[in-house]
C-alpha cells in the first residue's frame, strides 16, 4: 500500500467500457451497457445517438427534464436498479458554475455517471510538536462504507446550497462547527476523480477546505453519521494512509492533498511525489 495506490484506487475508470449519455447532443455522463440497455428497452425518453444513449428531445428545457428525471429514477428505484430515493436534488452538469441540464435524485448520480460535487474538510491543530488533524469514524450503521476513517467534515453538494451554505450545514451536523468558526474556513482547490464501482462510473470533484481549530475545541457529531472523533498527529495519519485502507476512498485523496500543501509530504521524502501531484486531477477532463 502507497499513497500512489490510493491515487490509483480513486481513478480505476475505465471509460473504454462505458457509452457516453448525452443531453442536448452533449456529453454529460456514462453508462455501462447493462444500464444502457435497461434504459432503452425500459423508457421511451431515451434513444441511441452512434454509440452515446441520449435522452430524447421530448423534454427541451432544464425544468422538463427535471421532472421527465424524476419518473425515470423513480421507475428504477422500483425495479431496484438504484437504491431508494433520498429526496435530495443535485445538478446534472459538466463543469461547476454553469445552469443545470436538469436535477435528479442523488442516488441515480452515478448509474447514469454524471458529475457529483462535494465538500471536504481538514479541521487541524497547530500544537508545539507539529499539527494535528481530527479525524472522524463513520457509523457502523451507515449504509455506504460503514466503519471506516473520515475527514472532519464531508458532504454532498446540493443544488438548492452554495458551497459555503452547504460547508456551514455540514459543519454543524457533523462537527458541532458553529457558523462563526465554519465562516474561517479557507478554499485551498479541488480535487477529481475518475472511479468506477459495481460497473458506475463517478467522475467526482471535491472542494477542499482548512479549518484551523483552537486545541481546547472538541468535534461533536449529531447527525449520527460519524461516531467519533479523534485528534491525531498528521504523521500519524500519514502511516495509517500510507500503510493501509482504514480510511474512506476519497477521504485519502483530500488529506495526501493536506500534506502536499503544509509541506509534510515532499519531494525528497516521496518517490512518487511528481506522480502523486499530478493524480490529484485525473478527473477533470472525463466529460
């Protein structure tokens, strides 16, 4: 194990094997062939285009598709195709910023291989022997990757929410961050990815936050979505990294990325470092 391995892991798409979904004569996702097939013999609201399965021009604006949307992720929530629906919007589009092609329930995201955004944050302490950062354990109870190490705070990105609207509410749900100390939060980049999981692929992007935290200030969850807190020196979590999977997949990318920037990881230390550097990235071109 490497953190050059955790790279890897994070960007083991293969889209050789995955026809592009369009809208609008537009690249917006991907689709395995099992998917597209269920799509098109399924619904009358998709059809070839060459290689690429489109969405028909039926419904012509974002609104339209939106609710055409709906009915097609409630259909294959009830043939078991998606998991039950959460109730929660997020926009269908190639690049942050732009006006959604539609929304749709955040668990037909990555059947149909569209664009997920998020927000990840490093909450950190400066002490006399260097910094330390707290790290969350998810719920054993959690229905996605039960148990394993977590950043201070991380979420999904919402349509209705700006990035700081949604780092506020997570920050407080998850952490006990109150909104004045979420408010010193720093935007320090993104990251991007290209994983493929159960034949889906997800070609994510990840804003990335610092928050600098006072030592007498403890975490608290109270969404029960983390069970506890710990605060560990950043060597630490750079050997548990390093050495194992104790972490969730992309949880490892945003803390490499901590490390790259306060300067614990580096160019002398690391082999892999100019490789490591450029993985945080891979992502961005996938659409």
């Amino acid at each position: 194990m490497s953190f050059l391995d955790h790279i890897r892991a994070c960007n083991n798409g293969d889209l050789t094997v995955q026809k592009r979904f369009r809208v609008g004569g537009e690249n917006i996702g991907w689709v395995g062939a099992e998917m597209a097939d269920t799509l098109l013999t399924r619904f009358d609201c998709f059809e070839r285009d060459g290689d690429a399965v489109a969405l028909t021009g039926k419904a012509a604006t974002a609104d339209e598709r939106t609710a055409l949307m709906a009915q097609v992720a409630a259909e294959l929530s009830r043939a078991g195709v998606v998991d039950g629906l959460r109730d929660e919007l997020f926009p269908a589009m190639r690049h942050w910023g732009e006006e959604p092609r539609f929304l749709i329930d955040r668990v037909a995201v990555p059947p149909f291989g569209l664009r997920a955004w998020g927000i990840h944050l490093n909450g950190y302490v400066r002490k006399p022997d260097g910094l330390h950062l707290w790290i969350g354990r998810r719920s054993a109870g959690k229905s996605t990757y039960p148990d394993l190490l977590d950043n201070t705070v991380a979420g999904g990105q919402p349509f209705d929410l700006t990035l700081r609207e949604n780092l506020i509410k997570e920050c407080a749900e998850e952490a006990s961050i109150t909104r004045a100390m979420a408010a010193e939060a720093v935007p320090v980049g993104c990251i991007t990815y290209v994983r493929e999981e159960n034949g889906r692929i997800k070609p994510d992007v990840m804003f990335c936050y610092d928050l600098e935290m006072l030592e007498d200030f403890t975490p608290v969850n109270t969404d029960g979505e983390l069970a506890s807190f710990h605060l560990m020196p950043a060597a630490e979590v750079m050997e548990i990294i390093r050495s194992s999977e104790a972490f969730k997949f992309n949880c490892n990318l945003v803390l490499i990325d901590f490390f790259l920037r306060h300067g614990l990881l580096t160019p002398d230390d690391e082999p892999d470092y100019t490789e490591i550097c450029e993985g945080m990235r891979r992502g961005a071109a996938a659409l």
